[in-house]
C-alpha cells in the first residue's frame, strides 16, 4: 500500500497551536505600534511554518508499507508487529513511527531509496488469534509544529487481517510425582517411571 496525499491528515500540535498564539500576539504588537521589524518577523515566521507543515505532509507521502510475517508469541508476552517501509525517492523520511491505542512503537529514519522495518510492540494477555486492526503512521518531522497522520488497516495475501497468533502460556512447573503409599521404595519407583 502506497500513501498518498488523498490519504493524509494534518494539524497541528500542542507546540503548533502556541507558535500561531505568539504569532498572533506579534503580530497584534506590530499592527499596535506600526512596528516593521515585528512585521517582518512575523510574516516570516508564519512563512516558516508554513513550509514545515508542507515538509511534514511531504514526509510521508509516497511511502509504500507491506505488513510482514509476525511470530507468534505466548500469552502474556508482548507480540512485535513488524511492517516494511519502503522509500522509493531520492529524499530521505525522518522520525517515522506507527501508532495505536494499545501499543507503543518507536520511530525510524528512512534513508533515500531503501526500506526499513517499523515495529510495533502490542502486550498479548489472552491465547487465540489477535488482529491489529486500525492502526496509524505518523511524523512530526522537520519543526514538531504539525502532525501528519494516516490511518491503516492492513490484510495479508490470503485478505486476512494483519495480527497475531497468541499460544496459551506454558505452565510455570511441572506437577508434582504421585507418592508412595507403601513401604516398598522399588514399587514407587517403578511407579514414578511408568
């Protein structure tokens, strides 16, 4: 799957929403005491702003992402859900990571015309089989100022939907051996044994 334009979502971020504040009150400041300095700086860095959300969105677009084989795990045990990012162009993507309400991934640079793999570290409590469902990529790449979103719910080659397998926890001790209820060693013995 290919991320496109028609596929991303933007706004702002918490750091975003305070930077159009200041400027604000900037530019307020200017128009008050007709200031030009203060209108420079505020135009410029509304300019700068505005490149870094077309930066941001530029940052994702035209990924491709391909969900690879997941290992199955015990329950109890965390279940790492790996995709393959894929770079086609010549620019390379920074600080890329995936994200979903029950999971915790890290992000990673993408280099020019290479791939890397995404993983995303899901705490597995019950035994069966267990699909991600929607999940999101994300950057906040170059200023922090903007946010840059998709959402995803990936299938396999058989359209089955990307997750994993999750086998019953294996029992922390074995049971303990019958004993003895008779006197003769070499009875239980042969007992334990059979």
């Amino acid at each position: 799957m290919q991320l496109n334009a028609r596929r991303l979502y933007i706004l702002p971020t918490r750091a975003g929403l305070v930077f159009a504040l200041l400027l604000l009150g900037l530019l307020v400041g200017a128009i008050n005491y007709g200031l030009s300095l203060a209108y420079l700086f505020t135009f410029w860095f509304a300019g700068l702003a505005v490149i870094g959300m077309l930066h941001t969105q530029r940052n994702l677009s035209g990924i491709q992402l391909s969900a690879q084989p997941t290992q199955p795990v015990f329950a109890g045990e965390s279940a790492r859900l790996r995709l393959l990012a894929e770079n086609p162009s010549g620019l390379p993507r920074y600080r890329i990571g995936l994200t979903h309400p029950q999971a915790e991934g890290d992000a990673a640079d993408l280099p020019a015309t290479s791939h890397t793999e995404l993983i995303l570290r899901m705490p597995q409590a019950r035994r069966g089989w267990h699909a991600l469902g929607r999940f999101g990529i994300q950057s906040r790449y170059p200023l922090g100022l903007f946010r840059c979103w998709c959402v995803l719910e990936l299938m396999d080659a058989n359209a089955t939907p990307f997750g994993v397998l999750v086998y019953p926890r294996p029992a922390a001790e074995a049971l303990p051996l019958p004993s003895s209820t008779d006197g003769n060693q070499e009875t239980g013995a042969r007992r334990r044994e059979g």
